[in-house]
C-alpha cells in the first residue's frame, strides 16, 4: 500500500511537472502567432522596424514551438504510461478530442514551416497570410484540449452499470455529449485568453527589460506596446470568464469550491476567506469579508457556499494548496490589470510611462508574475479535482500505472525538463545577443560550407 | 468489413505515413551522425537542415495521430501495449525530445561547439527512436504483448524486436539518403547527392540482406505473423523487392525522381505487408480488433475526423511538400534568413 501510494506521488508530481512546463509553450504556440500577425502586418505597409521584430519574433517562435512540439509529445506519452486506468476505460470516451487535436496540431505544424520558411521565398502577402491557419489551429487545439480536461471536471457521455461479478462497465458511449460538458465553455474560453495574458506579458517584459537597460529605440518600444496592448485586452477579459467559471463549481464540483474559498462550512452569507491556512480544520490568519463569498460564487448575498463539512474527508482536496494557489491567481490578475489600466491611463494623459523606471520595472516583473498566474490557475483546477482523476468516477490511484519505478522516470524528467529549460533560456538570450550586433535578423549556422572553426573566420567570411 | 476494421484500417494509414515521413527526417539524423568532423560534414548537415527543417514538425504529428488513435479506437489493447512496453516508450519519448530540441537548437546556434553539442543530441536520438520503435512493433508482431499486460523486459527483447529495430534504423536510413540525394541534386550540388547516393546504395543493399534474414527470424519466432506474411502479405513483399531493386538501379544511374518513388514504394511494401499480417489482430495473438474496439459512436467519430483531416490538413501538407520540392526553395537559401 505504502509503495503504491508513493509511486502515485511520483506520478502526480511527473505529469505536474510535464505539464507545468508544456503549458507555457503552448501558450506561445496559440497566442505567439497573433502578435507576429500585428508586427508582420504593420511591417508589410512600410514599418521597417516592425518587420525586423516580425522576423525576429518568428525565429524566437521556431524554438518556442520545438519545444512545445516534443514537450506536447511527453504528455501524450504519459497519457498512456502514467495513466493506463484512465484510457483503458475511458480512452473511447474522451479520445475524440484528442484526434480533433491532431488535426490542430497538423495544420499549425504544416503552416508553421511554411511560415518560417517562408520569408523571402514567398510573396509577402500570402506569406502573411499563412499565420491565419496557425492562429485558428491553436484556437481549436485549446478547445479539444480543454474538452477533455474540461470532461475530467465535469464528466458526461457514458452511463456506468455494474455487472454481476462487480465489474463495472462504461456503456451509452456519447462522444459529443463527452465534448460539449458543462465545463466545456469556460474552461476553454478561460484558458484561451489565459495564453494571450501570459505571451503579452512575457513579451512585453523581454521588451520592458530591453529599454530598461537603455535601449530606447523605436524597435523596442513597438514591441513592448504591441504586447502590452495583448495583454491588456486579455487581462481585462479574463476576470469575467473566470468568474463565470467559478459559479459552475457550486453544483458540479463543491469539494473544489470549498477548498478554493477555505469554506469549512456550508453556509449562506458566506465571506470571502483572503489568505489563511487551514490547520486541524480552523482557519487561521485569514481576513474575512462577509457576504462577498456568497456574492462571488452564487451571484446573492443569501445563497449557501458549500463548505469541506459537506464532503467527505476522502474525498477533500488539500484545501491549502488549492485556496493559496487560487489566490495566488487572482491575485497577480488583479495587479496586472491594475499595472494595464495605469499605463494606457497615463498614455491618454500624455505621459509616455516607457519613461518612467518604476513602470518598466513593474512591467519586466509582469512577465514572470503572469506565468505564475497560469501556474497557479492550472494548479487550482488540477489540484482541485483530486482525489479524482475523473470526478466522482474515477480515482487518480485506480488510474495510475501498475509499473514501478516511476520515481526513476520522474527525476528523469526533472533533469530532462531542467535541462531544456536552461538550454531553451541560453539559446534565446544568445540569439537576442547576436542581434544586437548586427542590423537585420539573420543568424548564421556555425557549420559548413565551408566549416569554419571560430567565430572570427565566421566573421571574416561574411 | 466492419467499422471497427475501417479504424483499425485508418490507425496504419498513420503508421504507413510516419515510417515514411518520420523515417525520412530520423534517417537524415542517421547520416548527420555518420557525416564526420564539421570539415567533412558541413555540407551534408547543411542540406539535412534544408530539408527536414520545413517538415519535420509535420511529420512529428503521425506519431500523435497513431497513438490518439490507438488509444481512442483501442482503449485496452493501446493500455496493454504501452504497460507492457513501458520501457521501450519512454526510450522512444527521450528520443523524441533530445532529437527535436537537439534539431531545432542546433540551427541557431552561436558557436561550433555548440551546434556539435546540439547535433550529437538530434543525430544520436535520430538514431535511438526508431530503433526502439521497431522493437515495439516486433514485440507486437511476435505476440509478446497481451492484453492483460505481458513481461516488461522479456516482451520487447526477443529476436522479432532486435530485426524489427534494425530494420527500422535500416529502412530510415535508405529512404533519407534517397531524399537527400534528390534535394541535393535540385540544389545543384553534384558533388553531394553523388555521395548520398553512394550512401543510399550501401543501405539500401544492407537493408535487403537484413530483410532476407529477418524471413528467417520471423519463421522461428513469430509464427502467427510469418503464415500470413508468406499467404496473403507476399505479394507486399514480392512488390518491395522489385520496388528497392529499381530504387538501387535509379540511384546508380543518378536520375533521382525515380529513385525517391521507387525508394518509398519498397518501404511502404514492406510496412503494408506488416499490416496485412497483422490484420486481424491489434496485438498479434492476443487481441482481435473487434473484440477490442471502442464504442460505436467513437468509431464514427475516428471516421469523421480523419475524413475531416483528409480536407484540412492534407492539402496544408501537400502544399508544404510542393512548397518545399520547389526549385526556388531549394536554392533561396542564400537570400533567406
């Protein structure tokens, strides 16, 4: 018992960390494609220094999409090798999306190497263009992924019967009634914008740094608004999608809610729980707002908020990390929208902010924060749902992979995740690097014809 | 034929596509850990860019559309083969990634040191990956897998996964000398899609003598397979044999438009021929496809979404493959970024 729970935790830790890290890739494989779109356009009507980001931003893209091609890979594998409980079962149920996917992933691949390729060897217009299909790929790509995470929230499209030896069977197989769930919209929606959130931020930061060290050229300062106004229009959108989202939790999954608002008790009237920690049952160190939890969740001050009383203890999520972690989220959202507004307040005014160092500063920190908003987000709903890897159906440790060590592959990927991480960060900063020393946005691979051994005869034959 | 046949049908018109296509960019991955020092293998790593760089995140996708299929239309049979194949997949999954970062990385490198630190990661796992893919399909094929799950170590190491290993990495190798020869030769370089084709020559010889033996292997140790090999799946293998005599023959006499058809015709034989002896089984022995299909309606599903990928994705693809196949993409390198 004692060794199957831990290979549980290794696996649990194994797809979070696999999935942790492809989130933010995939990310920039949905919202990426939309800001290349604005530069390369602006760029097409005579706006060189536009046109130069659009070339760079694309080669920064072919890494980011690498590595979220094999990363994507990983999960797909680890589907099947973590998770056999879940796909022999239910594999007929929810593959569906997962083949709707591969036609997503087909086409934004396929348009992905024309595009990259494309410069230069294809009429400008058209080449443009071809950044169309990749955006509406990763728009659907999301919607099949989020189909099935959305499922796993909210499972529906298959009756379950119990036959005479106890067996229980998945009957009255509905693929679409399985898509179309009740979580469906929202999640989808919720982490589509989340994309925009985080690649406006990031790259508005990569910019914000930039100008910060005293590069305040037009170049950069395109860059950082473009992003900025991305992320701006996301971070704007995102508090009302996941607010929407939030309501469904009352009746579909009150575990997840109680444990998101610290609710230890069912009540009306509830009030919202800012901070604290929950320990032996009591909430400790937290503010409370009467009412506000009642108002948020249910839309009336009147209405009950479940609280963890109404569930059973084996089937609680660990309250903490689900009510810190959706704080944490709400949180940055909250300051990020804030950090928006102040700056497109300030522009009206007439006062550039790019000036100010307070600002660029809050800006550069914007970048990361925004991924720790995703981080938290994802860690809110997944974290959320446990023990269910199906909820109500199906338990993560009936799901899990028989085979052991998984604690091998798990710090496999650790180094494997750790080392792509470091490696993806020195390539970019390299290639930001050699930009800055020559004026157009070529980059030359350091091997034949002919070979040469350093980068001084690299130069010389230039 | 059922429906659930059909999916199973739609399931290897993935793998069909990925050996080929997947094949080609490891086999080109192959070579590019053959090509000797920068000196000596600058301008084959150069053209191994050229030409897998457009396609080969495309042709990635195969492998996804195999496993979303399996798993979809084959629930337990797709559990019982990656349970059971645990370690051979997550070979195949390391391989993945260290070649696509070590491909994609390798490209925008700043110093020689650091291409060749990329570029042994792509070239050795572009070697590894379809290794271990063809010891999965041999464990499959030599019924080592069951549907209650099998040996995790005994299932993947028999004689029918170290033929089907080999042959896998043989079979790459050949198709991507075939294609680099081609594109070298569009190009314009002689010089270098005559050494392709000397490369080409050697595998492709080397692979039809692996191939005979493998006849032997299979008799001994993968019987079901072997009878319907020799029964319905011969005139696969007849038709593979002419197909990579001919592709010898072109590639001697340098006219490589021939050569890459008749190079993908003897592969693609020797593939359908497996999915012919296959057929009925998933996993070979041990689990027939109607008995482990998924829901009806999934398998509608499947149907719908591959007729829907036949409008979408596959145009996208050929244009990309015309795109690519064109003179002026062969030969704009130096103008373009």
């Amino acid at each position: 018992m004692l060794a199957q729970t831990s290979q549980l935790i290794a696996a649990r830790y194994q797809m979070a960390i696999s999935l942790g890290f492809h989130i933010v890739l995939s990310c920039f494989g949905v919202a990426f494609p939309a800001l290349i779109y604005v530069v390369h356009r602006r760029g097409l009507r005579g706006d060189a220094d536009a046109l130069l980001l659009a070339k760079r931003w694309s080669k920064a893209a072919a890494v980011l999409f690498a590595v979220g091609a094999v990363s994507g890979t990983v999960l797909s594998f680890e589907m099947g090798l973590l998770w056999p409980g879940m796909m022999s079962a239910y594999g007929d149920v929810i593959g569906l999306p997962f083949a709707m996917e591969g036609i997503a992933f087909f086409v934004e691949a396929v348009f992905i190497g024309i595009y990259l390729y494309g410069w230069d060897r294809l009429p400008p217009k058209i080449h443009l263009r071809t950044l169309i299909p990749i955006m509406v790929s990763g728009l659907f790509g999301t919607f099949c992924i989020l189909a099935v995470n959305s499922w796993m929230n909210a499972p529906s499209g298959f009756h379950l019967v119990e036959a005479a030896d106890g067996h229980v069977d998945v009957v009255d197989v509905n693929p679409l009634a399985a898509i179309f769930n009740r979580a469906l919209w929202t999640e989808f929606t919720h982490m589509f914008v989340a994309t925009y959130f985080v690649v406006g931020f990031v790259v508005a930061a990569v910019y914000a740094g930039g100008i910060l060290r005293g590069r305040r050229d037009r170049l950069h300062r395109t860059g950082f608004a473009v992003a900025f106004a991305f992320a701006t229009v996301a971070a704007l959108v995102q508090p009302l999608i996941g607010h929407v989202a939030g309501m469904r939790l009352a009746t579909d999954q009150p575990a997840k809610l109680a444990a998101m608002e610290l609710a230890t008790t069912t009540e009306a009237h509830a009030p919202l729980v800012v901070g604290g920690f929950l320990v032996d049952g009591k909430v400790v160190g937290a503010i409370r707002i009467p009412g506000i939890a009642s108002l948020l969740a249910r839309a009336s001050f009147d209405r009950e908020v479940p609280g963890l009383d109404g569930v059973a203890a084996a089937d609680q999520p660990p309250a903490n990390v689900v009510h810190t972690s959706f704080q944490v989220m709400v949180g940055i959202a909250l300051l990020l929208l804030a950090l928006a507004l102040w700056y497109w307040w300030r522009r009206r005014r007439g006062v550039d902010p790019l000036e100010s160092g307070r600002f660029l500063r809050l800006a550069l920190i914007a970048g990361p924060l925004s991924v720790l908003a995703l981080q938290a987000g994802w860690t809110t709903t997944e974290v959320g749902r446990q023990p269910w890897i199906v909820n109500g159906v199906l338990r993560v440790e009936d799901a899990v992979t028989p085979n052991g060590g998984i604690w091998l592959t798990l710090t496999a990927i650790v180094l494997l995740y750790g080392g792509l991480a470091v490696a993806t960060w020195l390539t970019l900063r390299s290639m930001s690097r050699r930009w800055r020393g020559q004026p157009d946005a070529d980059l030359e691979t350091p091997y034949g014809p002919p070979a040469h051994d350093t980068d001084a005869q690299r130069v010389e034959a230039r | 034929m059922t429906l659930a046949d059909v999916c199973a049908a739609l399931l290897f018109v993935g793998v069909l596509a990925y050996s080929i296509f997947g094949g080609a960019d490891f086999g080109s991955g192959v070579w590019d850990l053959l090509a000797g020092d920068a000196e000596r293998g600058g301008a084959l790593r150069v053209q191994i860019d050229h030409s897998i760089g457009p396609v080969w995140e495309a042709n990635h996708v195969w492998l996804i559309y195999v496993l979303v299929f399996m798993w979809t239309g084959f629930p337990t049979a797709f559990t019982a083969m990656v349970t059971t194949l645990f370690v051979p997949w997550l070979l195949v999954g390391l391989g993945i990634v260290l070649r696509g970062i070590g491909f994609a990385f390798r490209k925008f490198s700043a110093t020689l040191d650091e291409a060749r630190f990329y570029g042994v990661g792509f070239a050795a796992s572009s070697f590894i990956t379809p290794f271990f893919l063809g010891m999965i399909a041999g464990a499959v094929a030599s019924g080592r897998v069951p549907i209650e799950g099998g040996d995790r170590w005994s299932s993947w190491t028999g004689p029918t996964s170290w033929i089907g290993g080999t042959l896998a990495v043989l079979t790459c190798a050949f198709l991507a000398a075939t294609f680099l020869a081609a594109d070298a030769a569009r190009a314009g370089d002689a010089n270098l899609a005559d050494q392709c084709s000397r490369k080409a020559i050697v595998a492709g010889i080397v692979t039809g003598v692996v191939a005979l033996g493998a006849v032997a292997v299979l008799e001994m140790d993968a019987e079901s397979l072997s009878n319907r090999l020799q029964g319905r799946g011969a005139p696969f293998v007849v038709l593979s044999a002419l197909a990579g005599a001919t592709a010898l023959a072109a590639l001697h006499r340098r006219s490589f438009a021939l050569a890459r058809i008749a190079a993908v015709g003897a592969v693609s034989s020797v593939v359908l021929g497996w999915g012919v002896a296959q057929y009925p089984d998933v996993l070979v022995d041990h689990a027939r496809i109607e008995a482990v299909a998924g829901a009806h309606a999934t398998l509608v599903g499947l149907v719908i979404v591959f007729g829907a990928a036949a409008v979408t994705a596959v145009p996208a693809m050929v244009w990309l493959f015309l795109l690519v196949n064109s003179r002026r993409w062969a030969q704009a390198d130096e103008h373009a970024a």
